[in-house]
C-alpha cells in the first residue's frame, strides 16, 4: 500500500530554466528578451500545464490580484530543437515533443519559513504572523469566491514579497483545483501529482489511498487504520491531551463509517462535494501550530493569540461539516481581534526565548 508523504519540506521545489536553456537564435528573441524582469520555466504541455494556466487566466480577473498571488504571466510553446543539448538530456522524450515556457515576474520574495525564522524579537513575529494569517485567510477566500480551491497550502506554496510591503502570497497553482471542472478523473490527477499532505483534511487523505492504491471500498478494519495513521501524523494534537486525542481518533472513525462498503466512484463524489473546506483546514492547521506555540512558549493566556488557536482548532474537526467556512473564519477573527485593547504584553515577552520557539517550529 502507498503510504503517505506528511513531513513538511523546507525547500525550493521550483526548477526554473532560466534563459540561458536556449539557443542563441533569432528565433527565441521573444522567449528571452525580458530576462531581467522575468523568470522561465520549461514544462511538458498536458494536464498540469493546462491546469495551472486555467487556474492563472481566472486568477489575472480578481482586481489587484498580483498583491495577493504570484501566478504565471505568460507562456508559449517551444521547439525542442530550440534547446541546447543539457537542457534536453532533463527532458521526457515520451512526450511528443510537447513543451511550453512558463513566464513568471522575477519579484523580489523570501519563502515563509526563511522570513519568519528572521524576526528576532516576539513583537516582529508576532505581528508579521497575526498579519500574514489574515492576508492569506484573505486571498484563499479571493480564489474560492472564483470557484478555485487552492488545495496547496503550506510554508513551500507561501512567499513575502519585499517589494510589496512584505505581505505573504500564494504560489504554485499547477495543482490547485478548478471546481467546475472536479470530478473522478481529475482529481485522480491531481492525488497523483501530490506528495505531500501535512496540511490536508481526512477525506482528502482516503482519497489518497482510494485513488493511489485502486481500491474498490472501504471496509471497517480499513478505516481504523487510516484513522489510527492520520491521527499519529496529525502533530498538532500534541497541542491536546491524551483523551482528546482519542476522541478526536474515535471522531474520525466515526466521520468515515458512512463510506463502509460503499463503491468507490460514490465515496470520491461525496469526498468532492466537500471541496470548500479544504482551504480553512490547511489555514488552521498551519497557524494552529504557530499561534499554540507562540502561546505555550511565551506563557500567553488569555490573548489574542490565545483565543485564535482556540477558534483554529474547531477547523481541524475530521468532519467537513463541522468546520467554519473561511468567511465565518474571517468574521470570528475580525471579532477577536476588535475585541483586544490590551497589547502591551508583547512589549514585556522575554527575547532570548524567540530562538526556543523557532527550534519548535521547525521540528
């Protein structure tokens, strides 16, 4: 049985091909022309390709969208004869020859973790991370208002833009989710592609192991297993005690014993119809983590950040259902935040502890 990827990769997974791929010929003047203000790519044209460049075309109609997202600008097809000879040894020769050059805004950005592991006082992480949730909360409502669920949350997918007043953005859409277009077999692409599932929902972990390892149903031995995996994995239940996090096992038993039995096109089509809360998971699970230990490592109660990770946590619920929605997650922040007029704490948070929380936080 395929297993799962759940450990969090702090790396640069884009592989950019800068311009120095080609050939130096008249005849991709245009491909390289702009090699200061933008940066290449070099992917095969299929269904990931198409997919990122539907995604991206709707994204450029939300107004302003470059403050919120870093998307692909402009892309052509190219001939493999236009490549030099190192850059075709990567190459898939399976594929028809097919490839296109993604075109991206060479902006000035840091990844998340590399930005937020720089701040070294309590008062500059906690705001950046207070700021950072609500702009990010803010453009994954932006892509779901327009049928796009982003579906690819996590520190390697967000980036501050230095140049744009340091406000997190989101990145790398080849494979989010149109959801007009979800059904069977695209999602079967997409879990195909994914390798990662730290922040991702229950559900959307059995549709990992339905569509990965072909089975046909589930039966009741099959759904403690994914259970008993999912809740081992899930680290921020170490927030929680002992008997919360069996209950919280038995939830997740309980949230699945309606699949038993039942055929597999049905699970995925009821799964899919859940697409909405998706997003809010991998949001609260991600700050889930930050704004808990925040609190734990400075001793902070009663705050702000306090009641955050307490309203994050009902959005880890192994049940869809019972999670907020990102609008309802925004108001409630909306409220919190309206409500605290005592901030001095932060002034008062001892410095030295700011490397103990990070050492957290990277584990």
């Amino acid at each position: 049985m395929n297993v799962m990827t759940t450990n969090i990769q702090i790396t640069n997974i884009d592989k950019h091909f800068l311009s120095k791929c080609f050939k130096n010929t008249e005849n991709v003047v245009s491909a390289t022309q702009h090699t200061t203000k933008y940066k290449t790519k070099l992917v095969n044209y299929g269904f990931y390709s198409i997919n990122e460049i539907t995604i991206c075309e709707k994204i450029k109609k939300i107004p302003y969208y470059s403050n919120n997202f870093v998307i692909l600008e402009d892309y052509d097809f190219v001939n493999i004869s236009q490549l030099n000879e190192k850059v075709i040894e990567k190459l898939d020769l399976l594929n028809e020859n097919k490839y296109l050059v993604f075109k991206y805004k060479n902006e000035n950005c840091v990844d998340f973790n590399l930005f937020i592991f720089n701040l070294m006082t309590p008062k500059l992480f906690i705001f950046h991370s207070i700021e950072s949730f609500s702009c990010i909360l803010n453009s994954l409502i932006k892509l779901n208002t327009n049928n796009i669920c982003f579906f690819n949350l996590s520190p390697q997918n967000i980036v501050f833009n230095v140049n744009c007043g340091e406000k997190p953005q989101l990145k790398n859409f080849q494979l989010s989710l149109l959801v007009t277009k979800l059904n069977n077999e695209y999602i079967t692409n997409i879990i195909k592609k994914t390798n990662d599932y730290t922040h991702k929902p229950l559900e959307v972990h059995i549709l990992f192991y339905l569509i990965q390892n072909d089975i046909l149903t589930i039966s009741y031995s099959f759904v403690e297993e994914i259970c008993e995996t999912f809740v081992d994995n899930l680290s921020i239940l170490s927030f929680f005690s002992e008997k919360y996090k069996e209950n919280y096992k038995l939830t997740c038993i309980e949230t699945l014993k309606k699949y038993i039995n039942k055929p597999k096109i049905d699970i995925i089509k009821d799964i899919l119809s859940r697409n909405d809360k998706w997003d809010v998971y991998s949001l609260s699970v991600l700050y889930l983590h930050i704004f808990e230990n925040i609190s734990r490592v400075f001793s902070i109660k009663s705050t702000f950040i306090n009641k955050m990770a307490i309203e994050l946590a009902k959005n880890i619920h192994p049940d869809p259902s019972k999670r907020n929605s990102l609008i309802i997650l925004q108001e409630n922040y909306n409220n919190l935040i309206k409500a605290e007029i005592e901030w001095g704490f932060i002034n008062n948070l001892n410095s030295n502890m700011i490397q103990q929380l990070f050492d957290i936080l990277g584990k």
